[in-house]
C-alpha cells in the first residue's frame, strides 16, 4: 500500500478523474484528498498535512500528485519499483505527458528554479531512460519515509510554489539524489502555479519566489546545486530580487484597489 496525498481546490472533475486513476492501480493506493474549498491553506500547508499523517505509518513511500495529474495504470508500481532499486533516491518523479499531445514530455527533469522554474521536455522518446534530475516538479513526486523522517517536510515559508524546488535542493544538500523515473508516466493538465492568474494568486506566488531567493541566493550552496549556478552573479541575484520586490509592491497595490472598488 502507498499513500497519495492529492492538494484538492474547485474542480471536482479534475479530483474525480484524478482519483480513478489512482483507483486503477496496479498496486494498491490509500488515497487522502485536502479539501482546500473549506479552509484554503494552499499547497505547501495541504501536502505536509498529508504527509503528517503518514509520516509514522509503516509506508515506505508517499505519493504527492496534484488533481489534474492522471497517472497511467503502472505508474505507482514502476516508481515504487524503481526507489526499492536506488536505496539513495529520497524523491523519484515520473514524465509528465502533455494533455493535448501525449507524445510530449512537458517535464522531465527540473532545469533553472528561479525566478521561474523551467523543466526538460520534448518528444517522448527523447526520455527513454531513467535520469538523476536537479529537481522534480510538485505535480507528482514519489518521497521516501525514511528522507522524510531526516530532512522534515516541506517548507511552508512558500504557499504555492517553490516549496517542491526548494525540498529537492535540501534533499539533495544532505546526500539524498533525486531522480525522473521514465518508466511512470501521467498525463498534466497545468493549473494555477504555471498560468497567469488574479492578482491575489499572483502576489502569493511573488512572495514565495522573494523567499526563495532570500534562502538560497544568497550563498554558495544553491550554486553548486542548481542549473548554470555559475551564471547565478550577485548583481544579477540583486537585480532579479528587486524585479521580484516592485512586482510585489504593484500587485499588492493591485489587490487593494480591488478591496476598495468592492466596498
């Protein structure tokens, strides 16, 4: 049996579509769905939820997947296969399969975090074999206990994204390796964390990025882990930082605006 926390808000056909395929596992599943339409704690706060709930279950692995992530009927089996096999791996994830093209891998493998977070992709067969990546993206990630129980859980600093970059980069600075499993695959719709979406939304995601740069621009870790990290120069850290601070400051003027039309 495997876990799989799933960070549920408003669209039940995406949670019911996402949940039958995990129904239709070729291993068993324990499904346990955040309900963010009741009390909306966001991302990062929903999976930690999940896996403290688990953390001291005798699980050797929890699956994190978004609603609008379909994972093919032996995806589970394959990456829980695949973490038996790799006693190093603390997070594994499959390709994700472009929606409308699932001939298309929009994600294999995690290129540049910040400011914006890029990821490997292409035709599919350009992802044939397993592969140690940088970081894996939060759509799904298959995480190991026994990683969990040494680094802890997410950081819940970031709200709704950066938390699945910044978990891997800790991961990885204890000497845990994070890899694609090309093997398990899923189709990926794409929601809130890779559109534009209301300056609410916008400002949040603002925020968690300025925090991401806060924690890991500014030493030399995060350049010995990261994508041409030595590209990564402090004026340019200063610049990007200052870009992020403005944009902050405009979507909060933003977001206030509305407040005060609404009244």
């Amino acid at each position: 049996m495997i876990p799989a926390i799933i960070p549920y808000y408003k669209n039940k056909s995406q949670l019911a579509r996402c949940i039958s395929y995990l129904e239709g596992q070729t291993v068993p599943v324990e499904i346990f769905v955040r309900d963010n339409d009741r009390d909306n704690v966001y991302y990062t706060a929903a999976v930690n939820e999940g896996i403290k709930k688990y953390l001291d279950q005798p699980y050797k692995y929890i699956l994190i997947l978004n609603q609008d992530m379909y994972l093919e009927r032996t995806a589970v089996e394959r990456m829980a296969a695949f973490m038996d096999s790799h006693p190093d791996c603390g997070i594994g994830a499959p390709l994700q399969l472009h929606s409308g093209n699932p001939d298309y891998v929009i994600f294999a493998g995690g290129c540049e975090a910040f400011p914006l977070g890029r990821h490997q992709h292409g035709p599919l067969q350009e992802f044939t074999e397993d592969k140690e990546i940088l970081w894996a993206n939060g759509a799904c990630m298959i995480l190991r206990r026994e990683m969990i129980r040494e680094i802890g859980v997410l950081d819940e600093n970031y709200v709704l994204i950066g938390s699945d970059s910044d978990y891997c980069f800790a991961a990885r600075s204890r000497g845990w390796q994070v890899w694609r499993i090309a093997g398990a695959r899923g189709i990926h719709e794409c929601g809130a964390s890779g559109k534009l979406c209301e300056p609410n939304v916008e400002l949040l995601k603002i925020k968690d990025m300025i925090y991401f740069g806060q924690k890991w621009l500014t030493g030399e870790l995060y350049q010995e882990l990261s994508h041409k990290g030595a590209e990564l120069t402090p004026e340019w850290v200063s610049q990007v930082m200052n870009d992020l601070q403005k944009a902050q400051a405009e979507l909060e003027q933003m977001c206030e605006n509305v407040v005060t039309a609404g009244r």
